[in-house]
C-alpha cells in the first residue's frame, strides 16, 4: 500500500507561484479538492498539479488575421 501526501496550502501556493489566496479561491470554486481534519486544509499535490493545462503551441500561420477580424479592427 502507498502512503498518500498532502501539502499545506503556502507550500502549494510557493510550489506552483500563486498565493495562498489564489489557492483558497481555487478550493471555495470547486477547481481543487482539499482534505480535511478539523480545521485544516490539505491539498493532494497530484490535484495541484492538474489544475494546470498546456495550451496549444500556435503557429505563425494560425496567428493569421481573418477578414472578419481586419473588419472590425477598422470599425
């Protein structure tokens, strides 16, 4: 059987650079599950660590303007 960790929110916050604020916002929007005993919170670091998403890397050719996009940039 594998021992679970879990982390303190300032060192999450410091793991991943966000506040500790930004990670308490993250929990209250259901983005990041916590354990609890009493009146302390626990991430699992794994959770922490999905929160994130690699964004697609964009070529130059898809930063290409559009005619849609030419019009309203001239209106």
């Amino acid at each position: 059987m594998t021992m679970r960790t879990y982390e303190t929110l300032p060192t999450a916050a410091a793991r991943i650079g966000v506040s500790v604020k930004t990670i308490r916002r993250r929990i209250a929007e259901g983005v990041l599950p916590v354990y609890r005993c009493g009146r302390i919170l626990r991430p699992d670091p794994d959770d922490v660590d999905a929160m994130f998403r690699r964004y697609p890397t964009w070529s130059s050719a898809s930063r290409v303007a559009t005619p849609l996009q030419t019009a309203r940039r001239t209106n």
